[in-house]
C-alpha cells in the first residue's frame, strides 16, 4: 500500500472508531446556494428534481432534510468511512429517504462517469485531506458540475487558524503515545489548561492562545479529535484557495453566507479602515484584507464554472430580493428601556423604525413558513401610505438587508416546504419516523428541521409521547384526551415532574400540556403546519 492509501485509510480508521453525529448546515443546504447565487445574477437549477451530490457526507445527515423535502431530487452521498455509510443508510430506509444513495468510496474514485450534479457540497473535508484528495475534490467540482450548478467548499483559513496551528501542534505533542482516541482527547485537554492558564505573561502569543483555548473548552471530544487531532489539517488564506479555484476551471462567486464578505457587517471601523487600502483592489483582494482584519478562520465557499465569471455580478442586487421569499425565527420581547426588540438564534435585534418591527413581527408571526416578498411590502404599507410601490419596495430591501447582516434571515427562490395552518397538526416528512431512531444507541444522524437547521428533540417522556401521536390524522382535541389518559393512568408525570395518577378533571391540565408542545414544535421547526 503506497504512503497516500496508508494515509487514506488512517482517515478511514478515524472515523470508523470514533464517529460523530451527522447534522445538517443551513448555509451548505441546495436552497440557500440557489437563492445566494441569484443575488450575484447566476440561475440554478430548480430545487424538485436537482440533483446533489456530497463529498464527505458522514451518514448524510446534511443530505436527509433536502433528501425528504424533495422525494423527486436525485440525492448522493459519498464518504470513505464505511460504519458511517452503513449508519446512514439505516437510518435513511427507516424513515424512508429513497432518493438518498450513500456509498462508501474514496473520492479519488470519482471519475466523470459518475454524473452530473447540480450541486456539489463539500464541507469540512477539503483541509482535512491528503493533496491527492483535495485535487479529487478541484476535478470532481469541474468535470461532474452540471453547466449551471453550484458547488459548495468549506475550508480552514489563515490569519485566524494561526493561533490555532499552535495549539494543535502543542495537543499533538503531548498525546503522542496515546493508544486511545479517549486517552488522545485527555492528554490534549490537559494542555489546553496549560496554555489557558501556564503562559508566561510575556508570551507575545498570550492572549491569542489564550483565547482560542477557551473557546475550545466548550468544543464535544470528537470535534477536538477531528478538527485538530487528526493527522491533517491544512489551512489556507483565501487567495490560495481563490487561484486554486481558477487552475481548476472554476471562479469563485462568494461565500455561502455573503454578508460576510462585505466589511460594513463587521462595524464602521472595518470598513473604514480597510476603505483606502482596498479602494482599486480586485473583489478577491478585498476579501483577502477584510479576513486580515476579522482574523477569518473559516470559509465556505461557491464556485461555478469559469465561463460563468463573465455574467456574473461583482456586488449582490438587492432587487433579487423582488423575486424571493423570506423567513426569520425571531421572539418579541421587551428591551431594557422598554423599547420592543426581537430576539433572533444570533442574538437580539433592535429598531426605532416602525416598518422594520412590523416586518420583523410579521415574520415572526410566520415562522417556520416563508413570505413572499409582496406579502412584507403589505405588512409595511399601513405605516407609509403615501410612499410610492418603488419607495416601499427599497424599504424593504433596506430592512431585509439589515436582518441579512444579523443572520437572521432565511431567503429562498421556492417557497419554504411549510404549510399553512391546517385543522390537525402534522410534523414534517420523516420526523416521526426520524424521532423514533435518534433515540436508539448507534444511531448517527440528528433531527432536523426544513430550513436545515439541526433540532433538539422533545427531551421530557410525556411530550416525546404525545409526538409520537402527531400522525397529521389526529386533531388537537384527540391529541389532548391522548394525553389526560396518560396522565390520569400515571404512564407518565407532566412535564413539571408531578404526577396526576387517578386524578380527575385534566382536560384543561392537557389541553396546556398540548398547547406548549404545539408551540414548541413550531419553534423549532417540526410542526408542517
């Protein structure tokens, strides 16, 4: 076996014995690249009957919620980890994803026989990987990128990684001769507490160090083992990867994420600061600065086909919002002052503007299912009368914009696979199902919700319960007669821990025992409707 298979299979083994669960990114999702790219005036393949393709797919839990959503795509998962595949494959009959093909192969065996994808989905490999392997990854993004498609790389980047190469190799030093993957991640935690705490104060490298231990410290074991215990990991500064992509025959487009390219997102001082030195730069060159000056880590980005770069816009048209819909998990609640401010996953949004926290409460409202863009210029009319239809549309944009920059909000092309609200409840494809193996020993994929976001699934016994009864058959009331016979017959405490065996008179016990399900399932993006 030559030194690269060695290697390769060294990867293979990793994973095999220490396996991690699969879960899904939303910024990775065929949805988001599609609505992303139209921003940039690149069309992309309709999301029904694409066809997908991942590189690394681990048991294709970032490949289960497109898989379900769209039973006429065509959805293909590739990983070299043979127990992961295996765990996956499980998984997908169980909960019945049969569009979901997942093979155990190596990517070096993808040649342009294997097809043609609308979009290609590579992420947390492309660092983690052989140079053998990553040109697999530049041929596979060329030569099996349908004419339109859209592929997607997720890669480790310097300056930010600078900090963390040292602590790897200070982790790798002291977990040599380790002979377990748990007696590797206590040796590498033992010198995390060095560097946290036994730095000489003039260090030059303190407080970087210091930093990025600590922010490891909340990490889980197979991330440490993973992300800086493997052995390989390459970083790159963007402009590499950037002419890398270029050598392929591919051009970069943005990152998945596109506010992130722009320096405003990060504040005035940024965009000042890096105004004179990035004035007569090139795109990719001003991104190269502003990663300089947020000490970017990690990057995940589009690509196209290189002939595409001609059409292609070199700032994102806020006009394309016109044609898009929109959804934001966002919570009203009462600020400091007494101001009303809405609460997103990333932190608290605030506003004096009227429209916006209509708009915001609007998509509240909404959440999990989308708006159209017409539907949140009526939300906003009401408090401009006399603005005309193209001044309401640049409001909206303006507010749309602004809710981009503070992550959160979703945009799509289609409407989100929601719907409206129906006279019994009914939780999304394959969720019961899915529910019902995330609770078994073995089983490597997460719950997930329709805007691929991973889900925590209802912990207490009594709500996991009354889940399980949500077949889009059974209306609110049964579901609440469902749940007073278990209480009355002491199957199960309420969720407060007390218990009501052989009591009478729960109806109303229930019916609050439902609402709050209900309401926490459409939360967190469960409930269909």
């Amino acid at each position: 076996m030559s030194a690269p298979d060695v290697l390769t299979q060294a990867i293979s083994d990793a994973y095999d014995e220490t396996p991690y669960i699969s879960l899904p990114f939303s910024y990775s999702s065929p949805g988001n690249l599609r609505a992303v790219a139209s921003l940039y005036n690149l069309d992309a393949p309709a999301l029904n009957r694409a066809r997908v393709l991942e590189l690394g797919c681990a048991a294709g839990g970032n490949l289960l919620p497109f898989a379900l959503a769209y039973p006429e795509a065509t959805v293909v998962g590739i990983d070299l980890s043979p127990q992961q595949i295996d765990a996956g494959r499980r998984t997908a009959e169980a909960v019945g994803a049969r569009n979901l093909d997942l093979r155990a192969m190596s990517l070096t065996d993808i040649t342009a026989d294997f097809g043609v994808f609308d979009y290609i989905i590579c992420h947390g490999v492309f660092s983690w990987v052989p140079p053998e392997v990553r040109e697999a990854i530049w041929r596979i993004c060329r030569d099996n990128l349908a004419p339109q498609g859209i592929a997607y790389i997720s890669y480790n980047t310097y300056p930010g990684w600078k900090a963390s190469d040292v602590i790897r190799d200070a982790m790798i030093l002291n977990t040599f001769g380790a002979e377990t993957p748990q007696e590797k991640v206590a040796r590498a935690k033992d010198m995390l507490e060095l560097i946290e705490g036994g730095l000489w104060h003039n260090n030059p490298l303190r407080s970087a160090l210091q930093l990025a231990a600590r922010q490891l410290r909340g990490q889980t074991d197979h991330y440490l083992l993973h992300e800086y215990l493997e052995a390989i990991n390459t970083p790159c500064y963007f402009l590499e990867f950037a002419a890398a992509a270029q050598q392929a025959g591919l051009a970069y487009v943005t990152d998945a994420e596109p506010q992130v390219t722009f320096p405003s997102t990060f504040g005035a001082a940024v965009a000042v600061g890096l105004n004179g030195l990035s004035v007569n730069a090139g795109r990719e060159m001003r991104e190269q600065y502003l990663d300089f000056a947020v000490g970017r880590s990690f990057r995940r980005s589009l690509l196209v086909h290189a002939e595409r770069a001609e059409g292609m816009l070199d700032q994102p048209e806020g006009g394309a919002f016109t044609r898009m819909h929109f959804a934001a998990d966002l919570t009203a609640q009462t600020g400091p002052t007494g101001q009303r401010q809405y609460r997103a996953p990333h932190g608290v949004i605030d506003s004096q503007d009227a429209s916006m926290l209509a708009l915001m409460e609007g998509l509240a409202q909404a959440w999990p299912q989308s708006l159209p863009f017409d539907a949140l210029v009526d939300i906003v009319r009401p408090l401009a009368p006399q603005t005309p239809a193209d001044g309401l549309a640049t409001l909206v944009i303006g507010h749309l914009v602004a809710l981009v920059q503070a992550n959160a909000l979703h945009y799509r092309l289609e409407p989100a696979p929601y719907q409206a609200a129906q006279p019994k409840p009914q939780l999304i494809p394959g969720a019961l199902e899915l529910l019902q193996q995330v609770t078994k020993p073995g089983c490597q994929v997460g719950m997930h919700n329709l805007w691929h976001h991973p889900v925590t699934p209802p912990a207490d016994a009594l709500y996991r319960y009354a889940t399980s009864q949500i077949d889009g058959e059974r209306s609110t009331a049964e579901l609440r007669t469902l749940v007073r016979d278990a209480l009355t017959a002491g199957r199960y405490p309420h969720p407060n821990g007390q218990s009501y065996k052989g009591a009478r008179n729960l109806d109303p016990v229930a019916q609050e025992v439902v609402n709050s399900l209900l309401g926490e399932l459409r939360r967190v993006g469960l409930l269909l409707n």
